[in-house]
C-alpha cells in the first residue's frame, strides 16, 4: 500500500469538469471512480461513465453562499475509501482551481493533522499551489478554522473508526463540532 502522499500523488487527479474541458474518447477508462463537486452535473455523461462500471459520485458545492459540511464530508469519505484500496480518482469542479483542492486540502488536514503549505512541493496540485481550505474559510465560504479542523478531526474519528458515532454520521458531527443539533 502506498504512502498517503504518494497515493495522493499518484492516484489523484484534481481537474476542470469534463464537459468543460472536452476530453475525447473513453477518458473515464483511466479512473476507478469519479468525484464532482462543482455546482453542475451532466446526467447523460454521468449515465455513461457508470455504465462502463466506473463509479460517479457527486456533491455539490457553491461558491457564493457557504460550502455545505455534509458536501464535503461525502467527498473526503469517497477519498478515505480510495485511498484505503488504491484507487484512481478523477476529482474535479467546474474548473478545478477552487472546490476539488479545498477537498484535497480538508483531506490532506485530516490524514496528517496540519495544513498543506502554499506552493507546497510534496504534494501535486496542478497550477494553483494555495491552501484553498484556508482561503474559504477567510472567505466565510467555511466555518472558522478551529470548527473546521475540530470538523476535519471528528471525519476522521468517525472514517477510522465508525462505531464511534452514535445515530447518522453526519448529525453526530455537526453537534460534536457545533455543540448542537442543527
């Protein structure tokens, strides 16, 4: 099994939705599973991909109005069992620059319980190096960076060992991040 960050490295691939970037051919053939967390789904292309068994999962995610919690604990749960049996992802937004690194980056907080550097080079990211997570949570697209990374520390909690939530994953750590039922 490979290190995180070489699975990081070489199992991830964070891009520009498909349909934006007009991939040719049977591209998806290259992937495992797919990740999309822009705002936009294409039905007849997500029908196509899983019909070649390639698993599509999408969570959305604005950026106007507040990043969804439960968007980004599907995204990271979708990475943990990636990672877990070495496959290859395809995750992408709408142009791969903004929602799909702020994933990686609340992933690579929860596996090594610090923040990925900017232009940080032990870890691939494509042509825009910022911490993305950092940069939503500045922008108030996130709540504030100690909820966010109690957040990030109870998704681990929870993915490493599930037992340990009591009732729907999700209610269970808004209200030990929050401190109430939302």
């Amino acid at each position: 099994m490979p290190s995180f960050k070489d699975w990081l490295n070489n199992n991830l691939t964070i891009a520009a939705n498909p349909v934006k970037t007009e991939r040719r051919g049977k591209w998806w053939e290259n992937y495992d599973l797919i990740i999309n967390v822009s705002d936009y789904t294409d039905l007849e292309l997500t029908s196509k991909i899983a019909y070649h068994g390639i698993a599509v999962y999408w969570f959305p995610m604005g950026e106007s109005y507040g990043i969804p919690l439960e968007s980004v604990y599907g995204a990271i749960s979708v990475l943990w069992y990636a990672e877990s049996n070495n496959l290859r992802v395809l995750l992408h937004g709408m142009s791969g620059r903004n929602r799909s690194i702020m994933v990686v980056d609340c992933y690579y907080f929860m596996k090594t319980g610090s923040h990925r550097k900017d232009n940080a080079r032990d870890v691939i990211y494509g042509k825009n190096k910022s911490n993305k997570l950092i940069l939503n949570i500045n922008d108030n697209q996130l709540p504030g960076i100690y909820r966010m990374e109690l957040f990030l520390e109870k998704c681990k909690k929870i993915l490493s060992t599930p037992e340990t939530a009591n009732g729907a994953p999700i209610d269970w750590l808004k209200k030990e991040t929050f401190g109430l039922w939302m």
